[in-house]
C-alpha cells in the first residue's frame, strides 16, 4: 500500500475537506497567505468528507464547532491567526 502526503486549503468557518479513507493529519501552516492542512493519504481508499473547523482568534467558537486541535496557522502578514480543529469523517 503506497502513501502519499497531500496538502488541502482551508478557510475561516467549518468546512468538508475531501481526502481518502484512513488518512493521517500531519499539521497545518501558511504556504504564502493560505492556510493549509498536510495528511498522509492511500491515494486508492475512497474519498470521505472529514470536518474542519477553522476559527479566528477573537471569533467566537461554540462547543459544537470545537473538536479536537490541529494547531494554529499565522498568516505572513500577520494580520490573522488562525486556529484548526479537526472533526473526523461526517
């Protein structure tokens, strides 16, 4: 079974991020202004939905958008910081 690591884009709010099955969430950063999610992937398992939510700081963030955290992401111009929370498969 061969792996791959694959990068996804994020944005503010929650969101579906399509991926394989089984795929392994390695970190989140800015690459330039974008904030992005890195996971190792089987590129042969069937795609799933995972849940992401993405807050700002200062945004407020209810009990039912939080899940478990995958860091936080500061944009290079430093006019937003970004934290991500990962969902699992919907």
């Amino acid at each position: 079974m061969s792996t791959e690591i694959w990068k996804f884009p994020l944005r503010v709010g929650a969101q579906t991020v399509d991926l394989p099955k089984h795929s392994r969430l390695l970190s989140v950063a800015a690459q330039g202004d974008d904030p992005m999610l890195w996971a190792v992937v089987v590129p042969s398992n069937a795609k799933t939905k995972r849940k992401i939510f993405v807050a700002m700081t200062g945004q407020s963030c209810d009990d039912e958008l939080r899940g478990p955290f995958l860091g936080t992401v500061l944009l290079s111009d430093g006019s937003f910081v970004l934290h991500v929370f990962d969902h699992g498969d919907s």
